[in-house]
C-alpha cells in the first residue's frame, strides 16, 4: 500500500509541476506569435509534417533573412493534435493566449473537423482561422464569418474547377450530358462537404454523379472500387486525405479502372499521395494550387538562409519542396503578408487577433508582390474583401509521371459567379441559426 | 486536529443509517468540495481549465457512470458507448431543431430517453448471451449507430458535411455559451446525474442488479426478474451515455460529427472504468482523470520540457509510451482500479495514527 501511496503523491507533484510549466509566462514583447495545431503522428503526419514544416521553414527565413517583419521578430510553438477534434480545441485552448507575451496572430490548424469545433471560439476569442484551399464553404462569406479565411481555394470552387477541367477534356459542357462522375469521398466534414454542389453541377450539365464514402482512414477500399466498376464512371473525383490516396490508386488498378481518368482533389496532390502506389499510379492526375518544386527564388533562399543554417523543421530534406511543404511556404506567405498589411495601418509591432484579420482581409497580392516575394508561379494572384475569404479559386493540374508531378494544364478557374449566391444563401442561413447580424460590407473599410 | 474516526457517531433513526456518507466528516468534505467546484473554480479557473480539462474530464465522467451502471454493476459488458453518446446527442439537436422554443436542457434529457430505447434493444441479446459474446452485439450497436447518422442527412439536418451545430444555450434568459457558463452548466447536470446513479445503486434496483451481475442464475431462483433488471440497466445506462453525448457535443466542442463518437471513444470510456474501478461511483471521476488529465500533462510538459531536445513528433510518441506504461504499472499495482486506491487510503486514515 505504501508504494501506492507513494505514487499518488509523486503525481500530485508532477501535476503541479505540469500546471507550473504550463502557465509560468516569461514576459518577452516585441514578437508576433503563431500557434501551430500541428500533427505530425497518426495516419495524416505526411500532410502534417510536410505543412508545418514548410509553415516553419518560411517563419524562420523570415527572421534569419530580414530580422522579422518590419522588425517584429516572428516565433511559434506547436501542440500535437493529431488530426483529432478534441486535441485540437485544447491545443487551440491552450496556445491562443499568445507565448510569453507574444499575441497570437492566426491559427491555421489544417483540418475541417478542428476548425468547425474552433469556428465560434476563433470568432469569439477575436483570432483569425485560415483554412487555407479547405474550410467550410460558406465562411467565404466574410460579412457572416469575419474571423474565417478559406484562403485560394474552398471546397466548392475546387470540385467547380475540377468539372471545368473535364469539361474541356470532353471537348466542351454540352459534351458533359449523360456522363458518369464518381466522387469517393473521405468519410469526415471534409470529404463531405461538396456533395450538394456537385449535384447542382449535375443538373446543370446534365451528367450522374454517384457519392461514393470511404470510411477513415480509408486502408481499405475494395468493396468501394468495385461499386465504382459496376456503375463504370467516365471520371472518379478522388476526395481523398493521408492513407486513403495511394490504397485508391493501387484498388482501382486492381479493379481495372484506369487512374489517368481519376482526378485527385487539393488534398490527394501530393507525391506522399501518388508515390506509395508505385507504378500504377502513373498517369493520375490531380490539381493543384502550389506545384511542387524548388526552383522558386523563394524557396532558394530557405535552402540558404535555414537549411544550410541547419535550421530546416524538415527531419527527411528530401521532402523539401514536395507539394505538402510547398503548401506550407504558401500558407506562410500569406500569413506574413496578412501581419505586413496590417502593421502598415496599425504600426510596427506585435499586432492582436483582431488587427492581423484585417490584414488578411485586404490581403491583394499581385504579380509584382509575388515577384518581391520570389513566388511567381507558386502562389496565385489573390484579392481578399469583407465579402469574399477566398480571394483566387483557380487550379492547375498536373499528371503523375511516376516520380514526379508534370504541371498539364494552365489555371482553371472555377465558376465563382455560379457559386456565390449558393454561398450567400448558406451562410445567411448560418447567420439566421446563430442569431449573427452580418456586417454591412458596403460600409467597410 | 481532524480525525475520521466515526465515534460518537450513533444513528438514531434508519433514514440515517442509510445514508451514503455516514460520517459527518465525508459529508463536509463532499460539501466543500461541492463549493470549490461551484464558486472557487468559476473564479480561478482560465478558459483554458474550462474548454480543454474541466468539462471534456466532467463529461466522460458521466460516460463512465452510464457505463459502470452497466458493466460494473449489472455485469453486463459492452463497447457501445459511444453509439448511444451520439444518439442522445443527435436525438438532442433533432428535439431543438424540429421543437420550437423547447428549452435545452429538457432536449438533453428527451436526447436520453431515445438513447435509453436504444439501449434497451441492443440490451436484448443479453437475455440470451452473455460476456464476451455480448460485446460483439454491443459491437454491432456501435457500427449501425455511426453508419446510419452518417448515412441519413435527416439526422444531421442535411448538413452537407454531416455536422450538427450547438444551439444557443440560453436558459431562463442567461447565456451560458462562455466557458463558465458551459461549466456550470456540465457540472450541474453531471452533480445531479451522480446523486440520483448514488441512490440508484443502493436502491432495490441496484442490489438486483449486482446480483445478477454475480450469478444471474442465482438471482432468477431467488426471484429476481432477470430480464427486467438487465433491460433496466441497458436502458438506465444508455440514458446516462446519451446526456454526456448531449453535453460532450453542445458544451464542450459545440459541434460534432457522428465519427466523434466511434469505437475509441467506447474503447476510451471503457478504459475509464477499468482504469477508475469497476461498481464504483467515485471511480468514474478517478478514471476520467487518469485518462483525460494524464495525457494532457505529458503533452504540456513534454511541450515546455522536451521542446527543441527532440523532435516533437517523437515527444508525442514518447507520450503514448510512457502513457501505457503507466496504465500497465497502474493496473498490475491495483487491478481493482484507481477506486480501491482510494478506499484503502480512506480505511488507513479513519485508524489514523494506528496502523492496520
């Protein structure tokens, strides 16, 4: 019993000790604070570790290279979530107060499931949330969500695109009528969330499309694939994230579908996506944002200013510049970019929640910006409003060549006029719910 | 000086002898503690302590009771827990939804009673089955629950990433939608929940229950209706499961999908009693503890300590290890749970300073 007894009081005292730590605040001002809900263990640490890595990278060439933004030094510290919901509202809980001083600017958790369960915090706690290329749809509606930023690219810009795309390889929409499109889709809030506006896109253009769930993780899809080879699809819109990608490639080789007609969406673009199939999974295609690549000036000059440093977030450099890391320096892009904005209206300094959302608000990056910023190419042109989150919502795609992705097509935009009443209408049913007054966007500034 | 012997201390009438804390010292212990969790915590505690430890640890401990109410006492075993969390939340959202003007806290409940005629007809091939052959209908529960919320949009409201929302948590005209309030608001229904499983338990009810749970064959020849009494703790249990899946839902995360509540969460829920102590009230509080606290500790120290030394993927890794070693270590020392633990502290402090 007294070994027990023992053990009881040694966890009190490391229970305090824990509690200590966690609050023990040093004070050190001057720095602009990131929190990373980052995820580098569990079935989705290819993303996680690619993202945050890059993320990071980008921070660090900041601060090494040009001493900060304007000076304010930037610094971050990560809490695992996992991809799952509940760690990533405690990590949102315990990380938004700002590190030792330092207010947190954005969070960026890269996950619908945590960001749906951080939407009404973020809002009430006044920090913006960036779902860079995913998030709910509607938050696009800056007027209803002004917290909430679906950077580039949300879900229904995506899957508008995607149709566009195959709707040129048909030779033109009309062509489009009495085709089969199959989406398999992640069995979560982000594999969903483009169901409704893909059947509207069907009704429009006057082909079937079949919504077809792969339960997560997603290691095994053979009743699925042979559900797609009974209804036999012109085209599979491959909804995919983490495990679930390659196994879809290597299933429908083995069922016989051919992967060069299954077109894989921002989450299934990337070479941890297609490379573990091997060789079938040559000639997949899928879109993308940000291609792959290091030959950008700007991720030269992290290969200078960090890697060689020693410095890299990386523990395999042989993913630098893969297109999660990519997806990475772009988020970091324009998380910095937001800061920079917003420190030329309110100064040169550590900036709060609320004024780095308005940073990000009037984010407008050109092609001369993305020339300052050695990202020509990498990051497209982006003008964010109080009405509109997203900004861009064009693609390109690129094709698996066995080792690497080969860029096929120029910018796809997506129908964004189509889309935004669709938007509009959700989100003020949204606003109606929660009993929000959308601001008048009219009036701002 | 404060001592917990029970001298002196004579009943005089039955309603005191049946009391559950017969010493006047347990019963001001329970009320100070009562007051620290209603006035000292909503005064000292950050958002923080609120969203991320208190009421996730509050809610599971409500899970742990249904669960216990089943297994620990009832001897009924079951990995559903988690199916019959998420039909009493989304029973709950679907009453707000589709009742105009119905208040919260009454939907939480009507949210139970639909998980407790859940409960009671996964409960029925325990009238036939028994043990580890009941775990895998309870098994069964879980996967039909979680298919079919998610493959139904009417449950989730056509919501088209099949995610239900909290509604205002609004009661008699205050808003408890801040991290206290939600706390005050978790903490009640859980105090409440707790009292009436403490009665329960000791009621006719409860003793039938432990006797089926030790011999139902026995039981039956004594004349203890059988089936009666398992679908009673099916139903009861499930009740309870479903108001923590109304809470776990509206005021801790304020959204959830039905994947929220899959198979881990029931293996987690498991765990906690097991961990807490089986036919145990206070063993819920202990397990729920052991299992929301500890690894949350890990992470922070392992955050403050171990950042820059490894990488922190490998420190979230280290955690796990070190998180099973200490269930093992746990469960090899005490494997009557952490609840006995504490039932021989408490039997060596009421001799105190003698030794037994």
């Amino acid at each position: 019993m007294s070994v027990s007894r023992l053990s009881f009081r040694r966890l009190a005292g490391a229970v305090s000790l824990g509690l200590a730590l966690a609050s023990g605040a040093v004070h050190a001002a001057g720095e602009q604070y990131f929190p990373l809900q980052s995820y580098r263990v569990g079935p989705y640490a290819a993303g996680g570790t690619g993202f945050f890595g890059g993320f990071i990278d980008y921070m660090q060439l900041i601060n090494t290279r040009d001493g900060g933004v304007n000076g304010v030094k930037l610094t971050w510290s990560e809490c695992e979530t996992e991809y799952v919901v509940e760690k990533g509202v405690e990590c949102y809980e315990r990380l938004k107060k700002g590190l030792n001083g330092a207010p947190a600017a954005a969070t960026n958790p890269l996950s619908v499931g945590i960001a749906y369960a951080t939407l009404d915090r973020s809002t009430a706690d006044r920090i913006p949330l960036i779902t860079i290329n995913h998030g709910r749809t509607d938050s696009t509606d800056g007027s209803v969500f002004p917290y909430v930023f679906p950077l580039q690219l949300n879900p229904y810009s995506e899957v508008s695109a995607i149709v566009n795309y195959v709707g040129q390889r048909e030779g033109g929409f009309e062509k489009l009528k009495g085709k089969k499109i199959v989406t398999l889709y992640h069995g979560s809030p982000y594999g969903k969330e483009t169901i409704p506006i893909l059947d509207i896109l069907a009704k429009k253009y006057g082909f079937t499309v079949t919504h077809i769930e792969v339960p997560h993780p997603g290691t095994e899809q053979q009743s699925q694939w042979l559900n797609i080879r009974r209804i036999k699809p012109d085209w599979v819109i491959l909804r995919g994230w983490g495990v679930m990608n390659p196994v879809a490639l290597k299933t429908a080789a083995k069922t016989g579908f051919p992967v060069d007609h299954v077109i894989g969406n921002i989450w299934s673009n990337s070479e941890d996506d297609a490379a573990p199939a091997g060789d079938v999974a040559k000639g997949y295609i899928s879109i993308t944002t940000h291609p792959a690549g290091t030959d950008f000036p700007v991720l030269k000059d992290i290969e200078k200013h960090v890697l060689k440093a020693g410095k890299g977030n990386l523990q395999d450099p042989k993913r630098f510049g893969n297109v999660y890391y990519n997806l990475g320096v772009v988020n970091g892009i324009l998380n910095v970019e937001a800061v920079r904005i917003a420190q030329a209206k309110f100064g040169k300094r550590p900036l709060t929640g609320e004024e780095v959302r308005w940073g990000f608000e009037h984010l407008n990056i050109d092609n001369k910006r993305l020339q300052e910023l050695g990202a020509v190419g990498l990051v497209q042109n982006l003008k964010l409003s109080c009405a509109d989150h997203e900004g861009g919502g064009a693609v390109r795609f690129q094709q698996w060549d066995g080792a690497h992705w080969k860029v096929i097509s120029d910018w796809v935009q997506a129908d964004r006029a189509l889309l935004r009443p669709i938007i509009e209408k959700s989100a003020a049913a949204y606003a109606k719910e929660k009993g929000i007054t959308p601001r008048n966007c009219a009036k701002e500034s | 000086m404060l001592s917990l012997t029970g001298s002196g201390q004579f009943s005089t009438r039955y309603a005191q002898d049946r009391r559950i804390f017969r010493l006047w010292q347990a019963r001001a212990g329970l009320a100070v503690l009562l007051a620290v969790a209603y006035v000292v915590v909503p005064l000292w505690a950050s958002d923080y302590w609120f969203s991320a430890i208190l009421i996730p640890f509050l809610v599971l401990s409500l899970a742990g009771l249904g669960l216990n109410l089943l297994t620990g006492y009832a001897g009924q075993l079951s990995l559903g827990s988690a199916a019959f969390m998420a039909i009493g939340a989304f029973a709950a959202y679907n009453f707000q939804l589709r009742v105009e003007g119905l208040p919260f806290l009454v939907s939480f409940v009507l949210g139970g009673l639909v998980a407790a005629v859940a409960g009671v007809v996964s409960g029925l091939p325990s009238l036939r089955i028994k043990g580890f052959y009941l775990i895998v209908s309870t098994l069964a529960a879980q996967f039909i629950v979680e298919w079919t919320l998610t493959k139904f949009g009417w449950f989730s409201n056509f919501n088209p990433s099949g995610v239900i929302t909290a509604p205002p948590l609004v009661m008699l005209g205050t808003d408890l939608s801040s991290p206290a309030g939600r706390y005050l608001l978790t903490l009640s229904v859980v105090t409440a929940l707790f009292a009436l499983a403490g009665r329960i338990v000791r009621s006719d009810l409860g003793r039938n229950w432990m006797a089926v749970r030790d011999m139902d064959t026995a039981a039956a020849v004594i004349g203890i209706p059988v089936v009666r009494t398992k679908l009673l703790a099916f139903a009861i249990s499930s009740f309870f499961c479903g108001v923590a899946g109304s809470l776990w839902a509206f005021a801790y995360l304020g959204t959830v999908e039905p994947h929220g509540f899959d198979l881990n969460r029931s293996f987690q829920v498991l765990f906690i009693i097991i961990i807490g102590g089986m036919g145990s009230i206070l063993g819920n509080f202990l397990g729920a503890a052991f299992v929301v606290l500890l690894p949350l500790l890990l992470s922070n120290l392992g955050g403050s300590l171990l950042a820059g030394v490894i990488a922190p993927g490998d420190t979230e890794n280290l955690q796990k290890i070190l998180f099973g070693v200490l269930i093992i270590v746990f469960l090899i020392r005490e494997p009557e749970g952490l609840a006995s633990l504490w039932r021989g502290l408490w039997a060596r402090a009421r001799v105190w300073p003698l030794r037994d």
